[in-house]
C-alpha cells in the first residue's frame, strides 16, 4: 500500500459498440429476465436487428457470460489497484468502500442480472466469474485484517459478503435520496457494520 490511489473507474468506456450492447442487454435482462428477452430484443434496444447481433456474440448465454465476467475483472481489478496504491489499510479501506459504493450506484441493473441470473452462465465461464468474485473478497479481507488484527478472517470473510448485501441493495433504494446523500449514507453504515466485526 502505497502512494495516492489513482484507480480507474469501473464504468466502462461508451464508445463500442459490445459495450452498447452489453448495457443494453443488462437493463433488459434486469427488468424481464434472461428468459424473458431475446435477442431480437436486445437489437432493437441498440437499432439493429437481432441476428446482426452474432456478429459480436455467439448467443444469449455468451453475451451474458461477458457481461458477468467484464464486471467481476473490473471489479477486482479496480480493487487491487486501490489497495495497491492507498498508503496505509484505513484509506485502502476507504477506496474499496468508494469503488463498490460508486459500482452499486451506477450499475443497478448488473447486480439484479448477476443475483438472478448467473445460473444461467455456462459453466466454465460461471467458474471463472466466481474465482474473480472470491479474489475481490479477498482484498477486502486483507486490508480489513490490517485494521482488526485479533479478528479471524472467517468472520471478515462474513463481514465483507454482509456490507456488500448493504451497498448492492441500491436497486431497491438508491431513488430515496440523491447520489451523492445515498453514497455518504452507504459509506457511513458500511462504516459501522465492519467496525462491529470487533464487538
């Protein structure tokens, strides 16, 4: 842990056209589905008809396995780096929490797809997605293992999977307040609830 955290954001860039079609196949799969969509649907979501589509992916389970897999790397990615170049566990801390809170916020619809929907990955690829997620966890119990010493890392473990139940749960409430009242909110009780880890 060093220096001045310089991460780079997890939304990913707009300009291709995968990553047009990956967004608007998340908001559809969100609010219908994965076996309520088509891939006629997901074309005419993007101005294209849905054949046109294999052009980029072979099929629904593809495009789905992208999307999944793109958002777990950048995740995980995106949380080393922090971690790498914070200078000490508490700021590190403070930039996982930044990073999940600024994720949570701005892609509601790929937590809904991924609580709902990665079973329908296919298995190699759900493989992959899940060892992504366990090695995000883990930078998480790292540094929460510098702050709380005497805590064994089971129950970081626990606390971890806990606080992200709390900041991924803006689908259902991040309309309540604006972004930036919801992040501070988010912020503070994460905050509290891995302080607890100590009681």
């Amino acid at each position: 842990m060093r220096g001045v955290t310089t991460a780079q954001p997890l939304t990913r860039s707009r300009g291709s056209r995968r990553a047009e079609i990956l967004e608007a196949a998340a908001a559809l799969f969100a609010a219908r589905g994965f076996h309520g969509t088509s891939i006629e649907d997901i074309g005419g979501a993007v101005g294209t008809s849905g054949p046109a589509l294999y052009r980029h992916f072979s099929g629904k389970e593809a495009l789905l396995a992208e999307m999944l897999l793109d958002v777990s790397e950048r995740l995980h990615t995106s949380a080393a780096n922090r971690v790498t170049e914070a200078p000490d566990a508490e700021h590190a801390l403070d930039a996982l929490l930044t990073g999940q809170i600024e994720f949570a916020l701005s892609h509601p619809a790929l937590i809904i797809v991924h609580d709902r929907e990665l079973g329908n990955v296919p298995e190699p690829a759900r493989r992959q997605i899940r060892r992504l997620q366990r090695l995000y966890v883990e930078e998480w119990v790292t540094v929460l293992s510098e702050l709380y010493p005497g805590c064994p890392p089971p129950r970081l473990r626990a606390a971890t999977h806990a606080v992200f139940g709390l900041l991924n749960s803006t689908p259902h409430s991040a309309d309540e307040l604006d972004p930036e009242a919801m992040a501070e909110l988010l912020r503070r009780m994460a905050r509290a609830a891995l302080a607890s880890v100590q009681s």
